[in-house]
C-alpha cells in the first residue's frame, strides 16, 4: 500500500511521472512475443490536483470478460474529474494476449492471469506480467475495483465478491451498492486476494456474459464506481448509492449450485436476478426428442445469481447458482424490485 497515498505527491512507476493535476495515458511493456516485440497494456492515470486515496479500476483480467472494459474506459475519458481527489489507475485490459485472441486465459503461457498475483520478478512468464502490472500500478493504490464477467456459457447478476471479515473491505463492498454481496476470501492468486494482502483493500464486481458488451449492466456498474468513489471522498460531487435491498451471502449460508443429473438440452424459465420459491421450477433437461425430461426445482426460496446461458449439459454440469435469502429481504426485493423489467442489480 501506498505510503503517500493521501498527499499530494507524484504518482510514480517504472519509467514514468504524473504530477498533481495531471494525466496521462500509456502503453505499458509488461512482456515479450518471441519475436522480442513488446506485448503492452493500456493504462490511464489520471493524478488529481487535491490530495485522496489513490484508487485502481481494472478490467479484463480474463481477456473474453468485455464488460468491464467499457466501465473503465468511461471512468477515464468520459467523466468529468476536474474535482478529483486522490488518483485514479485505470486499466481496462490487463490480459491483452487473452484480449487479442479472444480467450479467458494468457494464451502465450495457458495460464489463469487472475491466479498468478502477486506475481513474481524471475518467474514463468505469467508471474512475470502480474508482478510488473501489480509492482506498478497496484501497490500505490490505496483500494481497488477488479470487474470481471460469469465465463462462456452463463451470465451473472450484477454483485460484489468481497472478504467481508476484513474490516477495509467490508466497507468498500458496501460502498459499491450492489443487492448481493458474496463474502469470502479471494481465491489464491487472485489479484483481489494478494492485493487485499498487501494492505490495499479490494472487491471483484461480477457482470453479466463473457464475449459482448451490455450496456444496462455497464450503466449499472458506473453508478457502482461513482458511490465507491463520494464515499472515499474522491470524487465529492457524486453521491453514495443505496440499492434499496442488500443480502450478504456468507462461505458457510446456504449457497448453492444447482447441477444437472441427466445430458441434453436445457430449456431455463427464469434469468438472472429472478426470485424462485422452494419447489418453483427452473428449468427443465430434454433429450433431442423431447421424450425423457427433467425438472430441475428450487431447493429453497432464493434469488439465481448465475444462470445457464449456453443451453446444453453434460451430467454434473452448473445450471444456476441460487443463493437463500431471509424473510425480510425476500420482502424488500419483492416490494422494490419484482415489478421492475431491469436485470442490472
């Protein structure tokens, strides 16, 4: 973590200033092809003239995850940060091999980016990248925002994955103002786990499909990062944001995926963010005929977090991820959001 990341110092990296009141936007080298040409990441700070939290938004970590891409992208071109507070680090593409190709891991090394934080100076090739991205750009930060997406073949609710048994994280989950947050630690390697280690408190915000941009989510997203940022007080004009229900889903809660027992075709009666009640079905598995189906019910009232997008399973395959809510949230969810078309919470 920063040592200096409330004073109006410069913010530095490897081969570059940026000034108080000043900004910048850079190609930065984090490997070679074998043809020794540099493979670069873009990255835009933006060093405010008062002095704030240094923050981090980052974005395809997996590079077919689109979607945050464009949140990070409008945070750093399209908003008005003339009264910025603080330091923005704005990296939207932090896999560009996996970006390039289209692909959720490094293609180069076939390695998963998001397990090799914070990475390592003399290891493989894959460390060698999460050390120069999170050497630079990541321990001067104060806190972070990692968006990523559901992988090919299912689609997510809108929600934050957090360790909420840390009392720098916790508030930071809140702050983005999300209806679902997942607590737990970050899977080992993860850039949200080993920057949380590293003193600089950090959530993962989950968003829809891999492969395409949506653009409710997007907007829904920005609002996210707009109520993280009032609360740090790093941009004092926006406001914090209070999504009108919240479930905190815990490791040990009744947090369950539903799986298929039987191959085929799949037929799903509900999208994300849909309330389902205990016995409701969810979907139903056919084989090419139609003749021999299976009825997937809820095993419990709650809200589908994950869905099946992608319409065929083997056996053992996930169809849904639903997660229990209490009796009052299942009230307040169904007094505020069941009459509402909009799949963004």
């Amino acid at each position: 973590m920063a040592d200096d990341g409330g004073d109006t110092d410069a913010f530095t990296y490897a081969g570059g200033r940026v000034g108080p009141g000043e900004r910048v936007d850079i190609r930065y080298s984090i490997s070679e092809t074998y043809l020794g040409d540099p493979i670069r990441v873009p990255v835009t700070i933006v060093n405010g003239a008062e002095p704030g939290p240094r923050v981090f938004l980052s974005a395809a970590i997996h590079g077919d995850e689109l979607n945050g891409i464009e949140v990070v992208r409008e945070v750093a071109h399209e908003w008005d940060l003339a009264d910025l507070r603080g330091t923005l680090v704005c990296l939207p593409v932090l896999n560009a091999p996996g970006f390039i190709a289209q692909q959720r891991y490094l293609p180069i090394y076939d390695r998963d980016l998001n397990r090799s934080f914070p990475g390592s100076e003399t290891g493989t090739g894959a460390r060698r990248i999460t050390h120069r991205i999170f050497t630079n750009f990541v321990a001067p930060c104060d806190l972070g925002l990692d968006f990523h997406t559901s992988t090919r073949g299912r689609a997510n609710l809108l929600h934050v994955r957090a360790d909420m048994s840390d009392e720098r994280v916790a508030p930071l989950a809140q702050a983005f103002g999300s209806n679902v947050i997942i607590a737990g630690d970050g899977p080992e390697g993860s850039l949200r786990g080993a920057a949380t280690d590293a003193g600089i408190p950090t959530v993962t915000v989950e968003m829809g499909e891999a492969h395409r941009f949506q653009r409710h989510l997007i907007d829904r997203a920005l609002e996210g990062v707009a109520s993280v940022l009032a609360e740090y007080e790093v941009l004092p004009t926006t406001a914090v944001r209070w999504p009108g229900w919240r479930t905190v889903i815990d490791n040990d809660s009744e947090d369950t995926w539903l799986r298929a027992d039987s191959g085929g075709i799949v037929e799903t009666h509900h999208a994300y963010g849909d309330l389902v009640y205990e016995g409701e079905e969810v979907c139903t598995i056919a084989d090419p005929f139609k003749q021999d189906s299976e009825t997937v019910t809820a095993p419990f009232s709650g809200l589908l977090v994950d869905v099946l997008e992608n319409p065929v399973v083997y056996p053992g395959n996930p169809l849904c991820h639903l997660v229990e809510l209490d009796g009052e949230t299942r009230r307040a969810y169904e007094r505020i959001e069941s009459t509402s078309p909009d799949r963004s919470r």
